[in-house]
C-alpha cells in the first residue's frame, strides 16, 4: 500500500488576499515555524476539530475557533452531489458524509 505524501506547508498555502488572508490545510507542529515564515501572523480555524488550538497557544500564535456546524441539510445537499469535486473542506465532510468516497 502507498503511503500518501503531505504536501509542504509552505506550498499548501494559498492567498485569498496577499499578505493580509490565506487558505491552508491543518498544520503539524513542526510546521508552525515555517507556517509564520510564510508571513502568517494568527491563526483562524473553521475546523470542527480544536485539536491544534494547544499547539498554537504553544508556539504563541494569536488564533481564533470558529468552528463549522454540522447541519442536516448541508449533509442533504453533499450526498444528492456525490460524484462531484471535492470541497476544500472535505476532511470535514468525510465524517458526516456516507459519500465520500465518491466526492
């Protein structure tokens, strides 16, 4: 079985508005520094999951939870679209999802 490469942090990255707000997936401790080299200064994470909101108070990062809401309808309307593109946030719809293997 292949195991799935992770794609470096700083290439991950992407700029909604440069230098001011990004996109990003979850980041590894190890990556914080790289992550604020990048020019990253706080962290907001829509995840559903607070399980690195440690690791930035850690490494003194500023951020903020706002997680995502599981809603029944958003549930509806991801499994009537099975077969389509994967979302940005699919991690997070794998768990409510019964399709997503197909998305």
């Amino acid at each position: 079985m292949e195991q799935e490469t992770i794609q470096p942090i700083s290439e991950n990255l992407w700029w909604v508005i440069p230098g001011k707000l990004a996109g990003v997936r979850k980041p590894m401790a190890e990556e914080l520094t790289e992550l604020r080299a990048t020019g990253v200064g706080a962290i907001v994470s829509v995840m559903d999951d607070p399980s690195n909101l440690d690791l930035y108070q850690k490494a003194n990062i500023p951020h903020l939870w706002l997680p995502t809401q599981y809603r029944k309808s958003n549930k509806q309307i991801l499994m009537s679209n099975c077969g389509k593109p994967k979302p940005p946030f699919c991690e997070s719809w794998k768990r409510i999802s019964n399709c997503h293997d197909n998305i």
